[in-house]
C-alpha cells in the first residue's frame, strides 16, 4: 500500500482530474430541505485535508485491488452522502452512547433499528448502493436501504463499547426484501414451546404401568395408511407454500453487521441483520458470502474462499492472510484497548518513579478522519412510537403478526397475533391479542376459533385478585385462577354445568379441595338453593392423631347426611370412616330431634362426644353453605364487570411516557375548557332577563306568539313588583329611623331635668345620626321614585329586543306607558319642643 507522501499528493491530483460521480439525492430528502444550511451542514458539504488523503488512498488501493482480483465485484469504498460529497464508508460511522437504558445492549438496539426504519429495497438487488446517508437524516425520514440500516445500528453498537463492523455481501432473496412468509411466527413458537412445557407431564417410575393395548392388525395398517397420506398432502401443501427458486441467488447485494467475541461479555463472533433485529451464527444458510467489513478505524477486505457461504470462515481481522486492510497498520479495536493499558501502566510507573521516561507508542502511518455526520440524537417519544406509522404488520408462514405503539388504539392494544390454517390467511384459527396501560389490568387475551374458547390474563392488582379467566360461550365451562392474595386462599376455580370446583393453598383449616354438586339445570351463578352434594378435602394437621384428622368430608345434603373420611395411620392400609345423619332444624311448631347413638355409623364413642362432634359439623355445614354463598357473589361479580369492562376499555395514562403525558396534558387542557365554557354558560344564564320564566315552561324549544306575550307580560310584572319591593324597602327603614328619633326624644323630654352632661351629649350625638339617617333614606327614595319609570321602560325595550320574543312581537308605536309607583308616604317625625338647656338637639 502506497503511504509515501508523494504518492498520495499524486493520487489526489489524479482524483482531482477525475469528475466525481454524480448521484441525485432522493427526493424525499429534498423536499424536506428548505434551508440548505440546516440539512448539509459544512462537514455534509465538503471534505477536511484528511478525508481528500483518505479518499486519495482509496482510490489507489481500488485500482490495486482491481487488478488483483479481477473477477470480483467493485468495494464499497466511497459512496456518495446526500449532499453528493464522496465520503469513506468508515467515516460515516458515529460511535454514539445513549442515555436510554432500553439502548444498552445489542439486542435492544438491534429490535429498535429494525422496527423504526422501513425498508427501500436496493434497486438494482444485484449492485452496491451509491448512496450512503447519514444516520441523523435517515432517523427523520424513517427510511432505509440494508446499507443505512447497517450503518445506524453500528454506531450505536460501537456507543455501547462492542465491537462492531458493518459487513458488505450477499444473502439470500427473504433476508434481502425482508419477506418472512416462509417463516414461523416466533411468538407463536415461543408460546406453543410454553405451552408443551406445562403440559408435559413429570416421570414417575412408581406409577402403575398401564395394561397391553390389544389393537387389530388391520386397524394398525389403516390408520398408518391415513398418515402417510395425510404426510404427503401436508408435503404437497408446503411445496405449494415455498417460493419458487431465485435466479439472482447468490448475487443479492445485502449489509449487515458483525459483532466479535472480547466486548461486554460477548464469548462467540455472531451477525445481526439489521432489517429483523435477529442474530444469526456466523456460519448461518441465509448469509451467502462476504465481500469486505468496517469500523470506524479501519476497513478490510475479505481474501478468503465463499464458495461454501460463511461456513468455513475466520473473523481475525489483524491475519493479513485472510483480510486485507485499507489502512495498513492504522489503529484497530485490539490494538487500542493495548494502547490505553500501556498509557495507564506508564503513568503510573511515573508516579513511582518520576525519572521513569515515557516510551513513545508506536507511531501509526495514518489514523482515520473523524465521523462527518451530524450527531445522532434519539427521542424518548422516537423509542415509544417505535415503527413508522406507530404500527407494523407482519406476515409469517400461516400467521400475521400487527404491532401498535403505546396508546395508539383505543382499548390499549399494542399486538395481535392471527393463527390461518391455511398459506392464503383465509381461515383463523386463532387471535392472540396483548394489551398495556388498561385499567382493568389485562394483559392477554387469546381467542380460540377452533374449541370456541377464550382465555384472559391479567396483571395483579384486581379487586377480586383475578390472574386467569378462561371460558367457553358453547360449553359453559369456565375456568378462574386467583393470586395468593385473596382472601380465602383461593387460586383456582372451575365451573361447569353440573358444578364448582375449588381449590386453596396455605390455609389455616388445611382445605386445599371443595367440589360442589348442582342440578345440572341450574347455574352457579344463580340464587336458587339446588346444591345436591359438597366434598371438601384436608391436609394433615401433624397436631392431631391421625385417626382423628379428618382428610374428606361428605356432605349430602339431599339425603341430611354428612360422611367423614380420616386420615390413614401408619402402617395402617385401610382408611377410618363415620357417618352422620343431621337432623332437621327445629321450628317454632315442631322441636328438633334429640340426638341418638343410631344418627352415627359406626358408634365407637360416648354420645355426649359424637353429639358435640355432630353440632360442630352442623355448623361448619353452614360455614360451608356461606362461602358458597359467597362464591356466587363472586362470580357474578367478576362477570358482570368483565362484561362492563370488555364493552369500553379505559386507559390509565403514564406520566413517565411522552403519549401518555401529552394525553394527560390534552384532558387537563379538555377538563379546563369545559370547566370554562360552563361558568360562562352559567354567567350568560345569570345574565338573560327570561330564564327564572324559562324555567318554569321546562325551556321549550320554540315560543308561540301567545307565550312569547305571556313571558313579556310576567316579565314586566315581576320587574314592577321587584322595584315597588325595593321602594318599600327605602320606605320601611326610614320610617323605622323616625320612629327610633321620636322615642329617643320623647325619653329626652321625660329625663331632661336629671341628665348629666355626658349624658345629653349621647343624646345629641344620637339625634344626628338619626336625623342623617333619615335624610339619606329620604333622599334614596326620591331618587327611586324618579329613575323607577325609565328602568321598567328599558327592561320593556330589552324585551323587544330579545331574539326569542321579538318575531312574535309589535314593535312599539309610541314609549310604552309605565304606571308609576306608589308607595306609602314617609311620616316626618313631629319636633318636640327643645328646652332652654339643650339649644342644639336637632328639630325635624
């Protein structure tokens, strides 16, 4: 490789000389630029010194390689950015850490890539995209080809200290166009692997090997008949569902990216592809050949024999043997991490001994340019809306799988799983559907075409503590699983028509089964008393003697009987039994039966005993009786509001998630807005002269001419009176004033020969107040008296003027006469004669 100075100034006049291919950006790049400034920053637009060396050596190592190999294909060296600028494909990679937790590992940048970008195929498949953009304009436009995608997501793998390069080759036709229709859905996999691990049931060499099935021969070869034929038609059937074969196999341009083993705790070398998110063996079917890797210090060139795919290859970057680098000797991953190590040990060598020199590292013959791209910033709403659209459809082999972001849909839905029996997605089998952010805490919820069963799941916290709810609309069989936090220790209840069935762990009284019989015409749920037959099972009570712990109970409550079943005794073969008949419950007309030795069987005790033990069993019969009382309460409540909840689903929004904070923002706004509209619809009803007789009319929709003159007629009545009210009022208080100053100085004259001087001075004080008073309230109600008249005509004009009354009435010839008010004339206070004394006491 040339790294003489003159040689590389040679190589960039000769690149100088040579035009640069001219590659049109896309136009939906374009359109989205108004400011040219804005999208193509400097570093978009031009090359550093550096980069016009690092071009200059590229292109000599191109020609050198082209006449090496002849017969392979062109590298993928320098492509064209979006502002048409040629930039070394290593340059274009930004190490770029992020502050997302979800962004930590490969996995999580690798399902974020895929599911944020679509695809735009490589046009043509067989040939190297020109086009390179850079990664913060391929994350506003949400588009990408391989190469893009490749190019994203190792940035961020190289942000997350991996060491990852990004890997030009080729791959097969469903990797290259991402067409997953001859795969397997792998939710489905994975909850059908579920799904067999809980039913598989447990070896146990003490079970009882069941007897020799005796089959006839000729059933035998008939129903191995019908296999291989059934074999065969599903073979015919998969032959139909695999595409025909690729004539460009082999030859499908694809990128992906590479990950070595010796960061983050990766132990083996592994590819990701880029447009799944899903990780692949590095000797994987799908992956056909590789032509060059890259990082962000250097680019190598696969010297290796792909005849066979990647089976057979070496991933040592630094073997010369099988990889060829551009830039020889320039720093590479390894290399670095020595570096730092030496750094650290000379430094500290230096504070031991500070007359140790620092060795000089080896000096690199040339280092790669910095990344020209703009930086890359990923939102936290980028991560919540995830796919372009906020959802995604998928097609799988005989299943579809559709991906909705975080309250996107109405009921909370964020993915659906749709099983086909057929390849043409015609007939459903099953609808698997999962939820986030509801308040009635599902989570899943699966419908079953074929049994006509559906099965819920939800999160802990319900108010009956439901985790599984599974039911049958044809069967009426329905199956409900509790968490340990209920309050009778329930975790699974069955129901079926002719029955309940409960059972319990961890309580006290060590019942862990209760199996109730009903009239198989009657439901559970129903209020009739139809129970036939109750059997509760125990535990043993280690504090107890076990011929005297009872292991079942037997309640026959048709026949007024109650069966007792012990637990059996060491060494012991053969189980204790007694029976009870209960007798009936005494009545205000008949008395209840005493009790005799013959109610019990067999009857080993005294009887003052098994009569106690028969009284306990009474009341733990109605005990009993109770809870499945309670029962049914339950269960009718857990479907009613099942059925309350499934008809409208309400979301409980996050404040620690962008949609959910906008949502809560957007209500807060919304509750504000009504709140506002409502106290100013109040405001205008305070406000409208009719409403007090609107009312009373239970605001009709439309006036009559008639009402419209009644209205107009109460109106101006109320309005009289209101002011007659009001005139009344000015005239009640002043005569109340007069009255006060008449009695005050009526007292005067009766005590005016033995008042004191402070005394008359109250007197005076008090006379002036009252004679002010009753000045003011004179004054008032001559202004009253004058204003009153225009009011009433003003409110008669505004009664004319109101939309609802004025098509249905005259307009006025002449001012409308306004009878004027009479109120009670105020009776002035007669003035007493004021002594010699007392020459200042006011004269009314």
């Amino acid at each position: 490789m040339e790294t003489l100075q003159e040689s590389e100034e040679e190589e960039t006049q000769n690149q100088e000389e040579e035009p640069l291919p001219q590659v049109s950006t896309p136009c939906e790049l374009l359109l989205k630029l108004q400011d040219e400034d804005s999208l193509c920053p400097e570093s978009h637009r031009l090359n550093s010194p550096s980069e016009t060396r690092l071009l200059a050596m590229a292109a000599s190592f191109k020609r050198q390689y082209s006449h090496m190999c002849p017969n392979r294909k062109p590298l993928l060296l320098c492509p064209v950015n979006e502002c048409g600028v040629q930039k070394f494909v290593s340059t274009t990679l930004r190490p770029t850490p992020t502050g997302f937790p979800e962004l930590f590992t490969w996995s999580g940048c690798a399902s974020f890539v895929a599911d944020f970008l679509s695809l735009e195929p490589l046009q043509p498949p067989v040939e190297l995209p020109r086009v390179l953009v850079s990664s913060s304009l391929v994350l506003q436009s949400q588009r990408a080809s391989c190469l893009d995608s490749s190019t994203l997501l190792c940035s961020l793998l190289l942000g997350s200290n991996y060491d990852a390069y990004c890997v030009s080759g080729y791959a097969v036709r469903e990797m290259c166009l991402l067409d997953r229709r001859a795969m397997d859905c792998p939710v489905l996999a994975a909850q059908v692997q579920s799904e067999v691990a809980e039913q598989e049931p447990q070896d146990n060499k003490y079970l009882v090997k069941p007897p020799k099935e005796l089959k006839s021969r000729f059933l035998t070869q008939q129903e191995e008949k019908q296999q291989q034929d059934a074999k065969r038609r599903a073979g015919e059937q998969q032959q139909e569902g695999q595409r025909p074969h690729d004539p460009l196999h082999g030859l499908r341009v694809h990128c992906w990216v590479l990950v070595l083993a010796g960061s983050r705790g990766v132990q083996e070398n592994f590819f990701i592809d880029p447009l799944s998110g899903s990780r692949y063996a590095t000797d994987h079917q799908h992956f056909l050949g590789v032509e060059s890797v890259w990082n962000h210090l250097n680019y190598y060139v696969n010297m290796q024999d792909c005849s066979s795919g990647c089976t057979d290859m070496a991933f040592d970057l630094e073997d010369l043997k099988t990889w060829e680098p551009v830039l020889f000797g320039a720093m590479s991953k390894k290399q670095l991490l020595v570096d730092v190590a030496k750094k650290r040990e000379l430094k500290m060598m230096s504070n031991i001994i500070p007359d140790t020199e620092e060795t000089q590292l080896k000096h690199r013959v040339f280092e790669m340019p910095r990344s020209w791209i703009s930086p890359i910033s990923i939102s936290k709403e980028d991560l919540e809306s995830r796919w372009p659209g906020r959802q995604r459809l998928t097609r799988y082999r005989k299943a579809k799988l559709e991906e909705f972001a975080p309250y996107l849909m109405p009921s909370g839905l964020v993915q659906r799983l749709t099983a086909y029996r057929d390849l043409d997605y015609t007939e459903e089998v099953m609808v698997k559907e999962w939820y986030q952010h509801r308040d009635d805490l599902l989570e899943e919820k699966e419908v079953n075409k074929v049994d006509g069963f559906t099965t819920e799941r939800f999160k802990r916290g319900r108010p009956s503590h439901l985790l599984f709810h599974r039911f049958s609309s044809q069967s009426g069989e329905r199956e409900m699983r509790f968490s340990g936090a209920h309050v009778e220790n329930l975790v699974r209840r069955l129901l079926l028509p002719g029955g309940m069935t409960e059972t319990f762990e961890g309580r006290r009284d060590f019942l862990f089964y209760r199996h109730v019989v009903l009239d198989p015409q009657v439901q559970f749920t129903s209020s009739e008393d139809k129970l036939e037959e109750v059997v509760e099972r125990f535990h043993r009570n280690k504090s107890k003697p076990p011929n005297v712990d009872v292991a079942e109970r037997v309640f026959l409550l048709g026949q007024r009987r109650i069966e007792l079943t012990y637990h059996i005794e060491d060494h012991r073969f053969i189980a204790s039994r007694r029976s009870f008949r209960v007798p009936h419950v005494s009545t205000p007309t008949k008395k209840n039966k005493d009790f005799t030795p013959d109610m019990v069987d067999p009857c080993p005790l005294q009887p003052l005993a098994l009569s106690q033990e028969l009284v306990d069993l009474m009341e733990d019969e109605n005990k009993m009786l109770f809870q499945i009382q309670e029962s049914q309460k339950e269960v009718s409540f857990i479907l009613s509001s099942r059925e309350r909840e499934s008809r409208g689903a309400v979301l409980l929004l996050s404040p620690w998630t962008t949609t959910g904070a906008a949502r809560a923002r957007k209500q807060r706004q919304d509750m504000e807005r009504q709140a506002a509209e409502e106290r100013a619809w109040l405001q205008q009803r305070k406000e409208d002269i009719l409403a007090p007789l609107l009312v009373r009319m239970d605001h009709p929709e439309a006036l009559s001419p008639a009402d419209a003159r009644r209205l107009q007629q109460d109106a101006l009545e109320e309005c009289r009176q209101r002011l007659v009210r009001r005139a009344e009022l000015i005239q009640q208080l002043c005569e109340e004033e007069t009255q006060a100053l008449q009695k005050k100085q009526q007292w005067y004259q009766e005590n005016q020969g033995t008042l004191k001087q402070p005394q008359q001075d109250e007197y005076h004080a008090f006379c002036s107040e009252k004679t002010l008073r009753i000045h003011v309230a004179q004054k008032r109600l001559s202004m009253h008296m004058e204003s009153a008249p225009l009011e009433l005509q003003n409110f008669s004009l505004r009664l004319r003027n109101d939309p609802r009354l004025a098509p249905h009435l005259a307009p006025p010839l002449a001012s409308p006469l306004v009878p004027p008010l009479a109120p009670h004339p105020t009776p002035h206070p007669t003035p007493h004669p004021t002594p010699h004394p007392t020459p200042h006491a006011p004269a009314l």
